[in-house]
C-alpha cells in the first residue's frame, strides 16, 4: 500500500469545481500524464500560482467546504494523482467527486469546520502532513508545532483505498 502524506497545499477557498482542478479543455486527453502539466491551472486565488514550486512538491491538499463541486469528471482526482497528491482534507466534498477519490485509492478526508480552522492555523510556511492510514488519524507539522487529527472514513471507502483502487478491489474479489 502507498504512503501518504507529505508537504501540504492549503487552498483557502470553498467551492473549488472540477473545472479549477483541470479545465474542461484537457478532457479530450487519454493518458492521465496529459494532464499533469494542467493541475490548477485555471484556480484564482490571491498569491496562488499553479507553477510555484510549492504546488508541484504539494503531496496533500488542504481547503474548505464543497470541495470538487462541478462536473462529475474522473480527471478531477486523475490529474491530482498524476502529481503525487494523494490526500485531499476538506470540510466537505462534492460526493462524486470523493468517490472518485476513493475509486483512484486516495484519501478524501471531511473534517468539522473547527478542525480545518486549526489546520489552516499551519498555512504561511512549510507544512508536513502524515497519514496513519491504520489508525485512521494524521499528524501535521510546521514551525505552530505538531498536531495529530483523527478521521472518519467508512470500511467500503477504507478497503478501496487499501487495495489501490475500485478496479483493484474489484479484481482482487470478482
């Protein structure tokens, strides 16, 4: 099984859509290495670029409500795992969007309002997110300290993860 975790991306926004993560124009591209070049490029945010390089060292995301609303495109989580990113944290996801998370073997994590207030508390300089995937909890780091967060995820979604994705789980019981 991957590991997860890594340096953090915190994008401070809500209603993040698919069309952000990759613009529709990419869509007609049939190898997710297509995408990579892509990943946020169309994201308006304040002091945001997509080149940085703390975009392309980012191996998890963290952002606010609705996360992945739009569209219900695969490529939305395929351009994130083609760059390495395999944990989103939000406070709320739109739900195809988080399945398709889960269907790719990555994590998509809902957390309280308050506890994302408390992981953007982390932003402003480098941050260290590491998952325990066994415990269902992960601890963030950065120069505010150390703190370790529990998380929910249900066994369906867990034993996806797990496996590498549905077409893994799949394969492995069908």
């Amino acid at each position: 099984m991957k590991t997860f975790g890594g340096k953090v991306l915190f994008l401070d926004r809500s209603d993040i859509n698919t069309d952000e993560i990759i613009p529709a124009r990419y869509l007609t591209e049939i190898s997710k290495d297509a995408l990579k070049s892509h990943m946020l490029e169309d994201l308006k945010l304040e002091a945001f670029d997509p080149q940085a390089m703390q975009t392309s060292e980012a191996r998890v995301i963290v952002s606010r409500a609705n996360f992945g609303c739009g569209s219900s495109r695969e490529h939305a989580p395929w351009v994130f795992e083609v760059n390495d990113i395999n944990v989103v944290i939000a406070q709320s996801f739109a739900r195809i969007f988080r399945q398709n998370m889960f269907n790719c073997g990555m994590l998509a994590i809902e957390l309280p309002e308050d506890v994302i207030e408390r992981l953007f508390s982390h932003c402003g300089g480098s941050a260290e997110l590491i998952v325990d995937f066994n415990k269902d909890s992960f601890t963030i780091s950065s120069a505010k300290g150390a703190e370790s967060i529990s998380y929910v995820i249900s066994r369906f979604d867990k034993a996806l993860v797990e496996a590498g994705g549905w077409v893994e789980f799949a394969d492995a019981r069908y």
